[in-house]
C-alpha cells in the first residue's frame, strides 16, 4: 500500500489504492449506523447553537 503520511502533514494514496479510493468514494453505500450518528449529531449542533439543553443517550 502506497500511503506517506506524517505528525505535521498530509496522507498521499498514489496507485491502486488512489483508484480504489476514488471508486469507494463514489460506488459504495454509506453505512447506515453512520448516517444516525451524524444526523444525531447535527441535533446536538442545533441545539448547542440555540442555546437549549439536550442529552446524550448510552447505548447499553
């Protein structure tokens, strides 16, 4: 795998990986658990920026 990746710089995909990297990006299906986490989160984002309470639930 053709990664370059540093503490104070960025991560370079060159080849193959780039490819599949772009075909990943556009072809595969987002996760759904990822697409709740995010929505969530953007409530929360709502919420704080309003200046009301909100809470966090803890998944068992």
């Amino acid at each position: 795998m053709a990664i370059k990746s540093s503490t104070f710089g960025r991560v370079e995909l060159s080849g193959a990986d780039a490819v599949r990297f772009v075909q990943h990006m556009n072809e595969d299906k987002p996760n759904p658990l990822a697409l709740a986490t995010l929505a969530r989160g953007r409530e929360i984002i709502e919420k704080t920026n309003k200046g009301e309470a909100f809470k966090l639930k803890r998944n068992a």
